[in-house]
C-alpha cells in the first residue's frame, strides 16, 4: 500500500470503536523503513496538509524522527493554530533530536519570523524546552527571553503578544543589564492593553492567582 492508502484507512478506523485504528498505525509505522524518495516526499508535504499532518505525528509518535522531518515537524508545529494540539509535533522531535536543537529552531522563528510564526514559536518553545542533563542550556535560555522580551513590545499584533506573555519572564534579574528596562516597557503595555486576555494574564505573571482565563480564539483539533 501507498502513504494514501494508510492514511486514508486510519482515518476510517478513527471513526470506529475498538483498536482497529491503532493497528492501522503499527502498520504504517513498520512502512516507514521501507520508504522511497517519493514517500518522504509524501511525509514532508502532509506536514503542511490541515488534515494530514495529524496522521504523520501519529506514525512519529513513539519512534524516531528522521532529521529529513525535523523541520516540516516544527514548521507544523509553529503553524497550528492551538497551543495545546502543537505538542504532538514537538515531542518528538525533542525525543529524537534534544532540547537544544529543537529550542534553536524554533527561536529563528521567535526573531526573524512573521506575526504567525512568532506566535506560534512562543507556544511550541513551551513544550519543547525539556532540557536532558547533559544539555548545555543557559546561553540559549537567555537568547529565548530576550527575543520574547523584545518581541512582546516590538510587535503590536494581538495573537503575538498573548501567545508570549504566559511564558514572559516579568523579573528584571531575569535579563541581561541593558534589557532590563524593558521589562517595565512589557508591563505597561500588558496592563494598558484594549485585550482583556492580556491585562488578566500581566498580572497572573506577575505573582496574582487564579481562576486563569483560557487563552482565546484557538480552533479545535480536527
């Protein structure tokens, strides 16, 4: 059978009681050590298909993430719309790949990417900041606050700014001596802002409790 087929068949048994879609995986699964260039190509391209993509993080689930899939794997992740669906594409690639690889990748995003990938970047970096031990993190860690830091005050677009405030570090010890003025910068426009979402979630930085308004406007996984 071709990638089609698999996919086409799982999506069936989705639909379906019992452990016939889960077979239908294994099967696709076991497929991928026998791919041809045009079924890599079909894999890659997937990544960018609104319904497809959720089947190929499927089959990368529990095994490795080829590095010919690291980047179509992020780029589904920046791009998906819903910050708790994003984690489907990120977990594997931190598995297969590390923290700090995965991390870099995504901050190219956060700095030099459009309104879309910022937000996106901003949601993916959470679940895929997973350190292992024997990562050296600290120079990068520092990088990603300060491009959330710069970001967030750079960039007046809505989605940019409430998917980087739940992961902005409002402590001006936090950041190197010369960004620290613009924390107060961030503060001041979170608690003035036209968004209810963003004046509620400042002041959840900033040490307030709860109950926590769900992040708005996200569209369900299909």
């Amino acid at each position: 059978m071709n990638w089609d087929e698999y996919y086409c068949l799982w999506r069936e048994a989705r639909e379906c009681r019992g452990s016939e879609a889960h077979l239908r995986l294994q099967a696709a699964r076991k497929r991928v050590h026998q791919n041809s260039p045009q079924d890599w190509a079909w894999l890659r391209t997937s990544l960018g298909d609104t319904e497809r993509k959720w089947f190929v993080a499927s089959v990368f689930q529990f095994q490795p993430v080829p590095k010919r899939l690291l980047m179509p794997m992020l780029r589904a992740a920046v791009f998906e719309r819903n910050p708790s669906h994003n984690r489907v594409f990120i977990d594997p690639c931190v598995r297969s790949f590390g923290t700090v690889r995965v991390c870099t990748v995504l901050l190219s995003h956060l700095e030099t990417g459009s309104n879309e990938e910022v937000a996106g970047a901003a949601s993916a970096l959470y679940w895929a900041w997973r350190p292992r031990p024997d990562e050296d993190v600290g120079e990068l860690m520092a990088r990603i606050r300060a491009a959330m830091l710069q970001a967030f005050i750079r960039k007046d677009d809505l989605q940019v700014r409430r998917r980087i405030l739940p992961s902005l570090r409002l402590e001006p010890e936090a950041y190197a001596e010369e960004l620290r003025p613009l924390v107060a910068s961030a503060i001041e426009i979170a608690r003035t802002h036209a968004d209810e979402y963003i004046r509620h979630r400042v002041e959840v930085q900033l040490g307030a409790g709860g109950p926590y308004m769900a992040l708005p406007d996200t569209e369900p996984k299909p």
